[in-house]
C-alpha cells in the first residue's frame, strides 16, 4: 500500500481497508493516517522584477509584501536583507535603496527572504543607477468589490494615480490570478474588469507603470468578487425509450445541474405520475420511469411527453420536457452502482489498456453486442475500442487534467443508455529542454562584459519560469532573462556554461565560448618589446636551422560511451591544473565530432583539431577514447591507442553494453588510461590482474572454511 501526501497539507486523516473473502463476507478497519508538518522556506511569488531603477543619491523604496510568500509562516513573520548592503536596508519588507554616483552604472545584488526557522530563499537583481527619477504615486490605487458575472465594469484611471517627475510619458501592464486581466485603453488609460461567471472569492493583482528608460513603480489593487446565485440548468433529453411494465431509470447528473447549489437541494416537479425522482442503492439522482402496456386505451408503441421543474433554495426555476416512447424492446441500462462517480485516473503521457468495459456500465438484455459512442469534454483524450468492448485510453502528449468522457450506447431499435465518466490525467514533471543554443563569440579589442537574452534558449512544457545557473561563478551570472558575463583579468578566452532547473529536474548544459582577443599591438607591448621581438625571431630561426625534433605532449584522454556518456577521463599530473571548462568544451566538441563523422556502427581512427590542440579518436563497437595531445607524438603512441581501447572493451564488453553509469561497473578502467597516458600501458596485462585476483579470492574462501 502506497501512501501519496498532498503539497504543504498536515494533519490527521482517516480512512476504511475493507477486506474481502472468496465467498464475499466482508470486515473492514478503520486506518489513520498522520501527516508530519514539514517547514518550508518563503519563496517570491508572483514574478517579482529582476532589474530596478534608482536616481543617484536619491532614495528609492520598493515593496516586496506582493511577492513573497510562505505556507508556514504569515508574512509579518518574514525578514529581507541583501548583500547589497549598506546600499540597499530594509524596514520590514520594505527595501531601501540609495547609491551615488554621477555616470549611469548597474550592480547586480542578490535579495533574501527568510522565516523564523532560517529557511530562505534568494532572488538576484539588477539594480540600474542613472539620473533618470523613476514614475511615483499620488495615493494607493482602490480595493475593488465587483459581483461575479460583471463585463467591462469601470475601476478607475492610472493617470489619477501615478506620475512621473520627469514629464515621461508612462507605460501600464498589469497582472492578476483568478480573474481574466483588466483591460487598459491605450489612450485614456482607464483601466475596466470583468470577473468569472462562476468564481467568487479574494484576489491580489498588480499595475506597474513604467517610463522610457525601464524605472517602474508598482501598486497592488485588491478585488472581491461576489457570488450571485445562478438558475438551475436542464440540458436537453432525448427521446427516451422503454420497455412497457418494466422500469427505466434515467440518471439526471449529466441532465440537471446547479452551479451554487447541490441537487439535494432542489425541488422537482413533474406532470406525470409515471415518472418519479429517486436515488440508486448508492445515492445517485435519476428519474424511475415504467408505463403500462395501455394508456388511457392506447396500446404499445406510443409516446408520452414529461415535464419538469426545477426549483433552487432562492425560487430561481428551470424547465424542460423530453419524449418518452414505449415499445416491447428493452432498452440498454446503466447497470453500474454509482454512475455519478466514475472516476479513472493515469499518469501523464501514460495509458489506461483495458482497465474500462463497456459492459461493465451499460448493458441490454435482448440486445448484443451494443453500438457505442464515445466522446470528450475537452479533446485532449485519446481512445480505441476493441471488438470485445474494452477501452483503451489515452491523452495528448505532455497534456494533464481533467475531462469527461460522454458515452452512449444504443441497440438496434435506437434505444439507448448515456453514462459519463471523469476522467483526470496526473502531471508528471518533465526535465527542461534546450531549444536554442549560444554561438561562441569572440572578438578583437574591445569590452571585456557583455550580455545575452537567454528567454529562447531553454523549454519546459510543464513549469514557465524556470532557475537558470550559469558558471563560471562570480564570472558568469543570470538575472531574468539577462545573462552578465565578465572576463577575468589575465584570461581572453572563457567557456561559459548555462543550465536550467525546474526544481526538480536538470537540462543539458549549454556551453560556448566568449572572449576578447588581444590586438596586435597588445600582444607584443610594441614599440617596447620590438628587441624581444627580434631575439625571438632569431631564436626561431635557429631551431628551425638545426631542425631540432619538436616536443609532444598527451594532455587529456577520455573514454565515452557510443551513447555520447562520459566514461572516465584521466590527465596527465603535470596539467593537473587545466581548466575545467576547457577539458568541459573539449568533451563537447568531441562528441559533436563522432556524430557528425562516423557512420552508425562504424569503427576505426580519425583526427580532429581543436584550436591548437589535436585530437586523435579511436572508435570501438560500444566506447571510442579521445586522445588530446600537442606537438607530433612518437608512432608507437598512436598503435597503442586502438589495442587499449581492444582491451577495454574485450575486458569489461557486458558491462559497458548495458553501462549504468557508475564507475564501479568499470573498476580499473581509469588505471589502464593512467597507464597509457604514462606509456606504461601493456597489451592483455588485465587477465593477469584477473587471474591473480580470483587466485587470492580462492585462498581467501579455502582459509574461511
């Protein structure tokens, strides 16, 4: 028995195992369960900006109360505090900012949310500091009480309210949860709101003006919606058929409904005495219908006409009449116990095979097999139906919810039987996607920071906002949409890494380059260093004079599986310290390589350069190794590669097949590539190293017994 807790609910519950014996006697316990309450952090909600404005040496307040939240704490119980400080403080959750200065620059800080139990959570932030005085407000825009139903109802005009100093003309957007967006007429600036037709409760939104360099100023309106109280609906019936002296029951759920209040609490009325309103065995509305085989000396087949009337607790009323045709046919039924509570469920972007029979829910006792007619309230549910009636059911590809299934099914004589089922598709959370990637860029002279708009880099269909990390740290960060990277001083060229979080799963990384190349002039130091210049040449000269063997060096070796996995990679001590993010790009570039250069089951050996590096790759049935060097190695080093990657594969051939990633599948790969990039590797010396383990393990059990 498996137990499935809802987000941030705690308590106590209860509910009844039943237990059933092969003759059917039944007993039943009744279980509790006891949820332990578990603190959360506060998180920011609502999409808080990312980029503020503030004038120089003037003080600029901000209110976070809109954005942060917390389902364990109240929002008085909450503090702020960022590492901007002393330039940025906080009274609450108020943030204070004042910063000097006399040319426009921007600092990126970093804001924190935190309980009384420490937990917190951080939102980065750009904060922009130019002359430019960002818009105000004269008073707090109005709460706002608005019945529901209500279309295009008049608030009031955002001019009356926010201004800007600078005589900028202002931009309005806005944002609320519940209830559609108001609308903003572009001229006026008259802002008008239209509420569900059946929702009611409290709502918080936002209106956020901005001027032309982006400085902004947000209020927040609060709106109740009022519930009205609507009419009872009675969709239409069709003509209903059955069979005289026997009873047909017709189940009203899918027929009668209130949107405010239950069918228990309305009053029917009907005009005939042959039709009456009862409930099923487990509580389900329905019409019990039977009419004599004669009707005020009308024998069978013939038709009666009923009325109904549905009255709610407030005296709203609905009418309707459907046609009731006696035959000696019997008509399909509803044979299952509770037709208004049909409910199936599956995963998403899984199946449910053979779990429905229509048989199962409606049957006719002179009449098989039934035409039935299946469909959906939505669009979004996938069926087949096989000769036998069972259902196989389905949904649209990354798709999750809830819809009803409407299914019919009739006999020969068009007499029919219409049972719903409700249908609801759980979420399953996929990992985000890259969708674009970042070309290198790199450049001659120029600035050493730059920025990139990453909004179209990274997808997930089931979360819109997602946490996006960027590396090299300190060097390399994200804030919205915005991508900040830096240069470090004595480095031109730096590999940048974005990936994107969803808080539970990880994309792919995206790795590219960026960089200044230094200008000739700055290369040389000229005119300063032309005598070194001149030596250098003239050493040079010398070396190429004397053609002195030039040196080599193995730098990287990495083992990859087909898949495009990393296996292991070693390197030689002396480097070490090489950069992560190089070997990273060199991982990359290599793998692009192999898919783009071998064709699918291909083997064999093929260069590749990567800047002024060389890389050799060796590809096998289910690994290949890249071999990094510089310079012009010996012959023998690269007739190793091809035997060592034999070895490899012959010694661990199973395991790397079906390679679950862990090292501890390939134990001594990494010393045989140690051993190669040492050029201490020996052909087939792993069976020795096999043998004389297995030999100390037979000494091991023989002491043992």
């Amino acid at each position: 028995m498996e137990f499935h807790t809802q987000p941030d609910q705690n308590g106590d519950d209860e509910f009844k195992l039943w237990v059933t014996d092969p003759t059917g006697y039944m007993t039943y316990q009744i279980v509790t369960v006891r949820i332990i309450a578990i603190n959360d952090p506060p998180t920011f909600v609502n999409h808080p900006p990312t980029e503020l404005y503030v004038t120089f040496d003037m003080e600029y307040t901000f209110d976070f109360t809109y954005y942060v939240a917390d389902v364990d704490h109240t929002v008085s119980e909450l503090t702020m505090s960022s590492d901007g400080a002393p330039n940025i403080w906080f009274d609450s959750l108020n943030a204070h900012f004042n910063y000097s200065g006399t040319s426009s620059y921007f600092k990126i800080v970093k804001v924190k949310v935190q309980d009384a139990m420490f937990a917190h959570s951080e939102l980065s932030m750009v904060v922009r500091v130019t002359k430019d005085i960002p818009p105000s407000l004269n008073t707090s825009l109005p709460d706002l009480i608005i019945d529901e139903g209500v279309v295009d109802y008049f608030a009031f005009d955002l001019d009356d309210y926010f201004y800007d100093l600078d005589g900028s003309m202002l931009i309005y957007t806005t944002g609320f949860e519940n209830i559609p967006a108001p609308t903003i007429n572009g001229t006026t600036h008259r802002v008008y709101f239209s509420t569900p037709g059946e929702w009611s409760g409290v709502t918080i939104g936002q209106f956020t003006a901005k001027d032309p360099e982006g400085a902004l100023k947000i209020d927040t309106v609060a709106v109740t919606v009022i519930a009205v109280n609507d009419a009872p609906v009675i969709n239409p019936i069709d003509r209903v058929y059955v069979h005289y002296d026997l009873p047909y029951y017709l189940y009203i759920g899918p027929y009668v409904y209130d949107l405010d209040n239950s069918i228990e609490s309305l009053d029917f009325e009907i005009n005939d005495t042959h039709v009456v309103l009862g409930t099923s065995a487990t509580g389900a509305y329905r019409l019990e219908i039977e009419f004599p085989e004669i009707l005020s000396g009308q024998p069978y087949p013939y038709s009666a006409w009923v009325m109904i009337n549905v009255t709610d607790p407030k005296g709203e009323t609905a009418s309707g009449e459907f046609e009731v045709l006696v035959t000696d046919n019997q008509p399909p039924q509803v044979i299952v116990e509770n037709p208004d509570q049909l409910y199936f469920t599956f995963l998403e972007d899984e199946h449910l095979n053979k779990t429905i029979w229509l048989y199962d829910l409606i049957f006719d006792q002179d009449d098989i097999p039934l035409d039935f007619a299946i469909t959906s309230s939505g669009g979004h549910l996938e069926w087949a139906v096989d000769s036998f009636g069972y259902v196989d059911l389905g949904a649209s590809v990354n798709w999750s919810g809830s819809e009803t299934l409407s299914i019919i099914g009739r006999d020969d004589g068009d007499a029919w039987a219409y049972v719903q089922i409700f249908v609801i598709v759980t979420p399953v959370n996929d990992a985000p996607i890259v969708v674009n990637t970042i070309e290198d860029t790199i450049v001659t002279g120029g600035s050493r920071n730059t920025q990139y708009d990453i909004s179209g880099v990274f997808h997930d269909s089931d979360d819109e906002y997602l946490t996006v990390t960027a590396g090299p740290e300190g060097n390399a960060q994200v804030v919205g949409s915005t991508l900040y990277v830096s240069l470090p001083a004595g480095k031109d060229v730096m590999t940048v890494t974005l990936q994107a979080s969803d808080g539970e799963w990880e994309s792919s990384m995206v790795i590219f380059k960026v960089g200044v190349r230094k200008t000739i002039e700055e290369k040389i130091g000229f005119p300063y260093t032309l005598p070194l210049v001149l030596l250098a040449a003239g050493v040079a000269g010398y070396f190429i004079g004397i053609r002195l063997p030039r040196p080599y060096a193995l730098e990287n070796l990495f083992l990859i599986h087909n898949d495009g996995r990393l296996v292991t990679h070693v390197t030689k001590e002396e480097n070490t310290n090489l950069d992560k993010d190089v070997v990273s790009a060199m991982f990359t570039a290599v793998q692009e390589f192999v898919r783009d250069s071998f064709q699918k089951g291909e083997e064999g050996l093929k260069k590749l350069e990567i800047g002024d590096k060389n890389v050799m790759i060796e590809k096998g049935k289910a690994t290949y190794l890249a071999l990094i060097y510089s310079g012009w190695p010996q012959k023998e080093v690269f007739e190793m590669l091809p035997i060592l990657l034999r070895d490899i594969e012959e010694r661990y051939k199973e395991r790397l097949e079906r390679w679950n990633g862990t090292m501890k599948a390939v134990p001594g790969v990494e010393e045989m590539l140690q051993e190669y990039m040492a050029s201490a590797f020996k052909p087939g010396a792993w069976q020795e190293e096999e043998e004389i383990a297995e030999e100390e393990w037979v000494d091991i059990l023989n002491k043992e017994t």
